[in-house]
C-alpha cells in the first residue's frame, strides 16, 4: 500500500493573518480559498516542492486547539539559506542547531504552531569519510 500525505491541517484564530503569513512571510502558495457556507471557509497552501499541503479556515472541525501543533517538520535543502529568508520576511526564525542528524531552524506562526526545518546531513559524505577511515 502506498501512503502519501496530502494536507495537514494547522489550527489558527485568524485564518486571513494565517494566509497572509505562510504566503507573504514563508512564500506558500495560495493553493485554495473557498467559503464553502457561511459557517466554513478552507483554505490550502502549499510550501514550494512539497507535495504535502497544509489547510486552515472556519468551522473545519478538528479537536487541537489553535498554537498546539508544535511538531511539523519539512526538509530544506540549506538551513542558512531558509535562516536568512525568514527574518528577512520578518519571520521570527530561530538559529540554526547543528546535530549529526542535520541542521535545523525552527519558527513559530502568529498563533504559535511550530516549525522546524531540516538540512539533510551528505549522508554520502559520511559514508565516504567512513569507508576511507577518516
């Protein structure tokens, strides 16, 4: 069975603050905005490459409250790069932590659903440096 992760939907309080970040401030795209009826309104955005969006709006449902989602993470191919393109977007983005697993910056949306990117270690580099016994 293949599995591919589609949408995950983020919990926020003010879903035209919401858009405005993830699209001007972390440069989603704006996939969809639709106010299905007066009680709902989706809205999905996409980070640029992924195949995995993410969705907000009104009356969608869901039981985590809005900043409780404190665990989505996307790779990134350099976490300098994604550093400097956030706060220059005004993006209140953490450092970069250095692990042997990778690079990570982390950073938070207007109502405090966290993010944390990760630069891929050169798994192939590794591997080089242990076949030479370096």
């Amino acid at each position: 069975m293949d599995v591919k992760i589609e949408l995950i939907h983020v919990p926020v309080t003010d879903v035209d603050r919401a858009k405005a970040f993830y699209v001007e401030q972390c440069g989603f795209n704006a996939d969809h905005d639709t106010r299905v009826s007066d009680t709902m309104r989706f809205v999905q955005i996409t980070p640029p490459g992924s195949a995995c969006s993410i969705a907000f709006g009104e009356g969608l449902g869901g039981t985590i409250e809005p900043g409780g989602l404190d665990v989505i993470q996307a790779v990134i191919a350099d976490a300098d790069a994604a550093l400097a393109q956030l706060r220059a977007a005004g993006v209140d983005a953490e450092g970069v932590d250095e692990q042997a697993w990778g690079r990570f910056v982390t950073f938070a949306d207007p109502d405090g659903n966290r993010w944390t990117l990760q630069q891929l270690p050169d798994w192939s580099q590794q591997q080089q440096q242990q076949t030479s016994g370096d």
